[in-house]
C-alpha cells in the first residue's frame, strides 16, 4: 500500500492494505484457476471481471479519490489489467466459436 496509494498515504490504514492483500491473494488464485481450465466458460468470465474490478479500482483511486498518483507502483497494474482485459476478450471469441463447434458435433 506504501507504493501504491502515494498522493495520499494518511487515508490508508493497516486495515486497508490487508484487505486489499486479500483481495489480491483471491483474485491471483482465481486466475490460476482459470489458467488451469480455460475453457470453463464460468471461471473465464469471472477472471475477466476481476481484470475490469481491477481497473476500475485503480482508476478511481488515481482520477477520483486521488490517493494514487500515476507511479510505476500504479501503471504497473494498470497495464496488467488493460492488456489481460483485451488478450481476454481476444481469447473469448475463440471459446464461444470452440462452444459452437462441440454443439454442432454433438447435433
């Protein structure tokens, strides 16, 4: 939390920053849960979402709340986050078109 929240290090507490380590830990299992079995349709779009919860969490702290300022501590995040949103949505077509095709074989 130290590298992270700068613009305004008073407004985060050892409450926050362990939540926020929480919030970490599960959404790091829930992308290896979904690395392990990309084609679980479920798993791939709640993956996806923490992408996007991610990204908007990092936005409103810098653009909103301003207790992020834009650090290597922040683009960092913001990067992972903007590229794994896009190679995801990628990777989704290919998994609705994988879907279609076992359908038609099962018909």
């Amino acid at each position: 939390s130290e590298k992270l929240y700068t613009a305004s290090p008073g407004l985060v507490n050892g409450l926050h920053a362990r939540t926020f380590g929480v919030w970490t830990l599960l959404s790091s299992v829930i992308r290896c849960l979904c690395a392990i079995d990309i084609r679980n349709r479920t798993l791939y779009h709640i993956t996806l979402f923490t992408f996007f919860l991610a990204l908007a969490h990092f936005l409103s702290e810098v653009f909103i709340y301003h207790t992020a300022a834009l650090t290597i501590g922040v683009m960092a995040p913001l990067m992972v986050a903007s590229f794994s949103i896009m190679g995801m949505l990628i990777g989704l077509q290919y998994l609705e078109v994988e879907a279609l095709s076992q359908n038609k074989k099962k018909n």
